[in-house]
C-alpha cells in the first residue's frame, strides 16, 4: 500500500530508510526504556499496544542496520 493507494483511516506503512530518516542511538536507547516500561501493560488494540507495537518496529529496524549478525 502506498500513501496514494491508503483508504481513508487506514494508515500506510513506511520504514525510517524509505522516508530517508535514522533513528539515533540515543532514539534507540530511548525507544527501549519506552518498551520495557509498555511491555506488561500494553493491550493490543489500545494506545498503549499501538505505541509498543510502533516502537518495537523501529528497534528492530535500528538493530537489523546496526547489529549485523
């Protein structure tokens, strides 16, 4: 789905690289105190979830560019 093709009230998905962004290490090391403290308490479906659900993307995506394996 691109932003031309999104219906309304759905949301498209873009990653930082395809919006030519990079979260910093400083982000990152934010974003993970930010999922530790949603970890037991966000549902999904709520806020909560969704906000844990974003950052958990955005973890993943800093980590897949930064922590080769």
């Amino acid at each position: 789905m691109t932003p031309n093709t999104a219906h309304s009230g759905e949301l498209a998905e873009v990653t930082l690289d395809e919006l030519g962004l990079e979260i910093s290490e400083s982000d990152y090391k934010v974003a993970l105190k930010r999922i530790e403290s949603l970890f037991d308490a966000a549902e999904p479906g709520t806020l909560e979830g969704d906000e844990l659900e974003r950052l958990a993307a955005l973890v993943e995506e800093y980590e897949e560019k930064h922590f080769l394996i």
